[in-house]
C-alpha cells in the first residue's frame, strides 16, 4: 500500500512538472536557496550576536523588567520574527535549523513566478511557465538576496509578506472592482502587508508603495475609495495583530510605542529628546538623492557596512521613467507580453517604496524586496519599447544576464562557521552565587547572545552602550545606578576586550573597579571571547 502511495504521489509530480514546468521549477528554487544556506555556514553576523539570539529569549522567559537594554536599541525590537528560530534550535540540531530557514527564505521565489506568471498574460502558457521561472531565478540572485541567505535579518522573510500582497493585487480583475470578492482580495493584501510592518517597521515603505499601487489600478472612483479604505483597514490589523501587543508593550514600559526611535516626537521620559535614528546613508542634498541608485551601484559605501555590488535597481531606475513616458505619450509598443495591470501596479508600487525608502533610511538591506523584484520591473519597462517582439525579448534575456553576472557578494562573506551540533553554546566561568550576581555589560559591540546559557536568576544591565551612557545622566541611567547600588551581591563586568578602557570608564562611574589580571573570560561557538571581571566598590578597588 505504501509503495502504491508512493507511486501516486511520484506520478502526480511528473504530471505537474508537465503541467506547470515554471512553477514545478519555482519550488526547485527554493529547494537550492536552502541547501546554499546549508552550505553556506552559520550566521554569526553582529546582528544575530546583538540581539536575534537573546530577545526570543527575553519574550518567552518573562526578562523584560529583569534584564536593561542589553542588546542596546534592538532590545526594544519587537522578537517574533525570532521566536521560531531560537525555539527550534532548543529541540533541533542546527544544520536543520539552517535548512528549514533557508527554505523559508527561498519561498519568496515561489511568489516571484506568480507576480510573473501574472503579469505575462499576453504569453502562451507554456513559454510564460518558462519565461516567469527565469524572471524569478534573477530575482533570487541579487547581490543583497544572496548576501542575505540564511542571515536571521529577516529582511528576506517579511519581504515574503510584501510579494504575498502584490501576488493578490497582480490578480485582481478590473471588471470585478468594488465588488465582495474584489474588496475581500484588496483587504488580505492589506493585512499580510500589515503584519510584515508589526514585524518590522522598516518595511513601513512597502506599504505606502502597496497603497499607491492600489490607488492607479483601473477601476471606478468609487471602487477605487473603497479598496484603498478596505486596504487601509486590512493593514491597520495586521499591523495590530503582529505588533500591537509589542508597541503596548513598549507603550507601557516606556511611554514610547516604537521606543527608542523618535523620542524627539514621541517624547519617552526615560531617555533623550532625539530620534535615535541610522542616518549615516541618507542623501546628502537633491542631487544626491536624484542620482542615489548610480552611486551606492559603484560605491557600496553609501548604502552598507560592507562590500557587494548589485546593478538592477540602477537599471530599473533608468528604464521605467522610459518605459512610462512612452506610454504617457502613447508611443509604446502595441502588443505587449505584460499586462498593462502588472505594469501600473508595479511602476507604483516600487517608486513610491523606493522614495520612501530612500527618505527614511537609505540602507540597502532594506530595499532587498525592490532588489528581488528589479528583473520583473525591467522586463515590463523594456516591453513598452516599441520595437518587434522578438528584440524585447532579446533585450531583456541581456539585460537580466549581464545584471547577474554583474553582481558581487562574496567578498562580504566574512566568517561563517560550521553549523556544529548547537546553534549557540556557550562557555561560561564557574558562578559561585548565582541567585545573588549581578553583570553590568559596557561598550557598543554584541554582547547579549550569552546571557541565555546564564542561570537564569542573574539579571543583566547595559550600563553603556549607544543607547545610553553614564555621560547622558537621564532617568534610564538613574534606573540602573539605583538598582546597581541596591545590590549587595556579587558584581561582575562584561565587555570585549578591545573596548576595555571604555568599560573601566564606564563602571567607574557607577563607582567600581575591576583589577584586569583577575579578569576571566567567557568563549563561543559564535563570537569572539568577551571578558568576565568582578567588580569592587571603591575603596577595595584596585585602579
């Protein structure tokens, strides 16, 4: 019976691969992307050793009033895109744990093919199967997307929800508009769009670009008000359903719902009156911004820490202002392979979320959505040229193959260790009483992955950090300085050791010392030794 079943289900594939050659081929994409995760190594980049690790940990373990700012800003992000990893590695080796995430992140190529295959409707079947399966391959190899494989950023798993809605939107039918099935479409884009924002709000951009792509679509004015109200209100629950316990939270905590950002709007007590933002890579003047996409395409510098190259984002930046100003003027080609429904939600959806992005942030990391749809963007702008058929097709086969073969990513590899049997272990110096210690953790570099393979009875506070330092005197600080000088237990310090002056300056505010040749250290599978050093009041100090 069983091999009878097998011989079924064997069956059934053959018959869908036949069927569907692109979208058997699409799922085989995601099967590649994960075993290049496996492949690829283990992340043990600054963010997964900030705070990936220890806020999924803090949530599910109730730290949140017991531990201070430890992963710094992203203490206060909000850990459910976080929670499935750092659960499974508990009861999973971690290649497996590697695997499983690498084949999340490859499904955005599934719904690369569909936005494709929905767009090509001017295609036969069998050729558009074959034509949205390559749009999809170049989609997935991106100088970022490839970057970002299997990095617990998850830039590469909410952008999962972004292409969820502009699969529902690429599917709408005009006849259809202001109608219940119509609406109920518009209001899921809505929501999944929405719950990508509660996961992370730096995908705020995609959403402004979602709206606008609702706003051109072809319908009645009537019908048009009411999709933008369903989708508003569709997002407005996602948004709640994935973030709202967390921005209640922060609400509570702090008087701040996105806390630390903004505090110059939003106006939280505890810390200064500034937004706590990253503006190290927004443009510098009109200039600057006009000719962004050229500059961080040659200078890696302007949008990242570290090297890599992609070019379709510039391409698509020069090709689609064509491609529209040839259909404004109506000297676009007259039979086109993509629809004119894909071409206008597309065109309006990566602008307006390229703009946005490029105001607010101007980190490439988070424009990796835009980089994955780049190839159908540049497909359908080159469709408008009015040339023969068979020169567009030509055209864009070049253009996708030199815009691959023009990436770089492996310079920015860095070091990825073998999985090993644990995603993370760590090894600690003895603790002689653990119920009645105390750590202070100082300097800017990641700390907090280890503190959940500490007993958990130790709470530990960032008593220096970006967020805040002992020079700041706000009421955060004077939190910590009042807890730190209730405790009668033992005292510890950790810090790396190249930030050793930075710590010692730092504790010797509160009034400690640390004598450094008593100091021990704690090593990992993941990150550099860190050192562990008692702390004395002053006046046993050693200095």
């Amino acid at each position: 019976m069983i091999g009878n079943r097998l011989t079924w289900i064997w069956e059934a594939v053959i018959k869908g691969a036949r069927r569907e050659p692109g979208r058997f081929g699409a799922w085989g994409l995601v099967l590649a992307f994960g075993l290049f995760v496996l492949v690829r190594g283990k992340d043990v980049e600054w963010d997964f050793r900030n705070y990936h690790w220890y806020n999924p940990y803090a949530l599910l373990y109730g730290r949140r009033a017991f531990d201070v700012a430890v992963a710094q800003h992203a203490t206060y992000y909000n850990p459910l895109t976080d929670v499935p990893i750092y659960a499974a590695a508990q009861v999973m080796p971690a290649w497996l744990v590697g695997l499983l995430f690498g084949l999340v992140q490859g499904l955005n190529a599934v719904l690369l093919y569909e936005l494709a295959n929905g767009a090509l409707d001017g295609v036969e079947h069998t050729r558009r199967s074959w034509f949205a399966l390559a749009i999809a391959a170049a989609g997935m190899l991106g100088g970022m997307t490839l970057l970002l494989a299997g990095v617990t950023s998850h830039d590469l798993t909410v952008s999962l929800f972004v292409l969820a809605a502009l699969v529902l939107l690429i599917r709408l039918d005009e006849r259809d508009a202001g109608r219940r099935n119509d609406l109920v479409r518009v209001a899921l884009a809505g929501l999944v769009c929405g719950a990508a924002v509660g996961l992370k709000l730096t995908m705020a951009p995609y959403a402004l670009g979602l709206a606008a792509g609702v706003a051109v679509l072809v319908a009645p004015w009537r019908a048009r008000a009411l999709r933008l109200v369903v989708f508003g209100a569709g997002g407005l629950g996602g948004v709640l359903i994935c973030g709202g316990f967390w921005a209640l939270t922060l609400w509570h905590e702090t008087g701040n719902p996105i806390f630390p950002y903004f505090n110059d709007v939003i106006g939280s007590p505890l810390l200064l009156s500034a937004s706590y933002r990253d503006t190290r890579f927004l443009p510098q003047g009109a200039l600057d911004a006009w000719t962004f996409p050229f500059l961080f395409t040659f200078d890696w510098r302007r949008v990242v820490e570290f090297p890599f190259r992609d070019v379709k984002i510039m391409i698509a930046y020069v090709l689609v202002p064509i491609a529209m100003l040839l259909w404004a003027t109506r000297r676009a080609a007259p039979e086109r392979a993509l629809s004119s429904h894909a071409a206008r939600l597309l065109f309006a959806f990566t602008a307006v979320s390229y703009v946005a992005w490029l105001n607010l942030f101007a980190i490439y990391r988070y424009a990796v959505t835009l980089e994955m749809l780049a190839p159908l963007v540049i497909v359908i702008a080159i469709d408008f040229i009015p040339v023969a058929a068979r020169y567009r097709t030509g055209a864009a086969a070049i253009v996708l193959i030199v815009s691959i073969a023009a990436i770089r990513w492996d310079a920015a590899v860095g070091w990825r260790p073998a999985w090993g049997a644990k995603l993370v272990a760590i090894d600690l110096p003895p603790i002689e009483e653990p119920s009645d210690t105390m750590v202070l953790m100082a300097g800017t570099e990641p700390l907090s992955y280890v503190v959940p393979s500490f007993p958990p009875q130790i709470p530990f506070l960032r008593v220096d950090s970006w967020l805040d330092s002992p020079q700041s005197n706000t009421p955060f600080g004077q939190a910590m300085r009042t807890r730190i000088a209730a405790h009668h237990g033992p005292l510890f310090g950790a810090f790396i050791p190249w930030e050793g002056e930075r710590a010692k300056a730092a504790f010797a505010s509160y009034g400690l010392a640390f004598d450094p040749s008593k100091c021990r250290q704690i090593t990992s599978n993941v990150g550099e030794p860190i050192r562990w050093c008692a702390l004395e009041r002053r006046g046993g100090a050693h200095e």
